[in-house]
C-alpha cells in the first residue's frame, strides 16, 4: 500500500491526486489490476471527475454548499462539522479503477481527487495495487 500524503489550506477544497496515484501504480510494476484509492477520513472523500476545467470544482463545491449547508440550524454534533460528514457520505471515501498495461484508465478529461469537507488539515489516502492474474 501507498499512502499519500496531502495539506489542505481551505474548509473545502478539491485536489487533484491523479498523478500520485498514477506514481504509485507505476512504482508497483502491475501492468494489468485494480487500484483502490481510499480516504480514512471522515470529513475527506475521494471521487473521479472532470479535471481540464477547474470551474467544474468550483461549481461542484458551490452546489453542494447550497444543498448541505455550513450553517444549518438543526444540526446537532458538537464539533460543528456534520455538513462535512454529510458530504463525504454523498461524495464517498473510495473509487476503484481499472489499471491497463501500467496505466490507471480514466477518461480524456477525468482525474482523481482528494475532497476535503473540513480543512484545513494534513490528509492521507491510501492507495492498493491490486495485481489481475490471467490464467
């Protein structure tokens, strides 16, 4: 396993691990697997998503503020951070993606990315190679 290790400087922020994860396949020699990219946070999560236009971030993070706001009133845990909590259950803390000949397999304009809900702080993720064996 591979643990990244991540600084967030903001409450909410998205940030892109995809080359991380990239150098920990490749570092691995797995030409052909899995790859889990796991958060054990959490107020953290882990999603795949568009990463040419950094706007996409921008509005993702805008409409979820919207939705699951900072300050709702009925909110009850004490350390002020539920909406965090919330977030990461509807975003999710792992992704698992396909490896082919070495290479993690996204889409032209996908990248993975850390999301953090209740920065800033230092993170990790945690990435497993998952080798395929073909009989």
């Amino acid at each position: 396993m591979t643990v990244v290790q991540l600084t967030t400087h903001q409450r909410q922020e998205l940030i892109d691990i995809t080359r991380q994860v990239q150098a920990a396949v490749t570092a691995s020699g797995v030409q052909d697997g899995i790859v889990v990219v796991f958060s054990p946070h959490t107020t953290g999560g882990i999603m795949v998503n568009e990463n040419w236009d950094p706007d996409v971030g921008k509005d993702f993070l805008a409409f979820l503020g919207q939705r699951v706001p900072h300050n709702f009133p009925d909110f009850r845990h004490g350390e002020g951070n539920s909406d965090s909590h919330i977030l990461v259950s509807l975003v999710g803390s792992q992704v698992s993606l396909i490896i082919q000949e070495g290479h993690v397999m996204l889409g032209q304009w996908q990248g993975i990315y850390f999301c953090e809900f209740d920065g800033p702080r230092e993170r990790a993720c945690w990435v497993q190679v998952v080798p395929v064996s073909h009989v």
